[in-house]
C-alpha cells in the first residue's frame, strides 16, 4: 500500500469516525469463509456496517479525530474490525447471537455516545444498553399514564362535576 493510499484510508476512516456515534471494535479472526459471510449478513440485517481495519492506520484516524476515544487505542492488536451503527446496542446484540454458534467474533472494546468500554466481558452490559427509541417510547408511556387516569375519572364520572370530584378522591383514597 502506497503513502498516498494509506493518508487516503486514515482519512476514510476519519470520516467514519466522526459519522458514527457507536462504533464497536472485534476480533473476527478464525472465522471461516462462510462464517465470516453469515456474520456480515448478520450485520446488515441488523443495520450495522462491518469492516476489517489495519490496527495502525485506525489508531492515526483516532488520533487525526476531534473526538476522545481514551484507552480505546490499546485494544488495536491483532485482527481488528470496526463495526459502526446508529443504534447504540445493535452491534453487541449480533455479536452475542452469533456467539451462540461460534466462538467470534470477540467484543475487544465499544464508543458509544462518549463513552468507552474496553473488554469482552462489557458485552452483556451493552447489549442491555436502551436505544434513544426506546428510551423515548419509554418517557411518553410514562407521560400519558396520568392523562389516562384522569380521562378515565372524566369517564366514569357520568361526567358531572360531583361524579368527577368523587371519582378522583376515590382513586387517592
């Protein structure tokens, strides 16, 4: 690979960076041709972008990125690939399910949203980690649980100020 093409791959790889606000790094090394081809699939149905890095040319676009990755760039030995997706726990949901099958591909370290998680053993941590989705759904499920009793009191109240007043103290009570 010439200099030109290796500044070209850093600044890709910038690019990623910057784009992604969850990227996970993997050990997918010992994989077969067909269990590397079955793991990609698996990412894709997922949303997740999969790809094979050279571990020096990933540490310069770390180092050539605004953001912090802390002790990220001690985990860039061996086999590295870099899974980048929008959902923060997508990436750790397939690899768990794939890890049911095979071995690999190994959790080496995860960015998610400015925070840092070195190690395999964060795996089962984020797969648990709540999507913004979910957490939304969460917040508006919780919001309209009062508006629900109240429109219910409104309900069966036979909707006379006196029913309504009862109705109320009685759920208090």
């Amino acid at each position: 690979m010439t200099r030109q093409e290796k500044s070209q791959v850093i600044e890709e790889l910038t690019v990623q960076l910057a784009d992604n606000a969850n990227i996970y790094l993997a050990d997918i090394s010992g994989l077969n041709a067909g269990n590397t081809s079955d793991l990609r699939r698996a990412c894709f149905k997922a949303g997740v972008k999969l790809a094979v890095v050279k571990n020096t040319l990933l540490e310069k676009a770390m180092e050539a990125s605004d953001r912090e990755f802390g002790e990220l760039s001690t985990v860039l030995k061996g086999n590295t690939s870099v899974m980048y997706s929008e959902t923060g726990n997508a990436p750790a949901k397939v690899i768990k399910n794939f890890r049911k099958k095979s071995e690999k591909p190994l959790l080496k370290g995860a960015f998610i949203e400015e925070a840092v998680y070195i190690g395999d053993d964060q795996l089962d941590m984020l797969v648990d980690i709540k999507s913004k989705e979910e957490l939304i759904g969460e917040i508006v499920g919780l919001l309209q649980s009062p508006a629900k009793n109240v429109i219910s009191a409104l309900k069966s109240g036979g909707g006379t100020i006196a029913g309504i007043i009862k109705t109320l103290s009685e759920k208090e009570g």
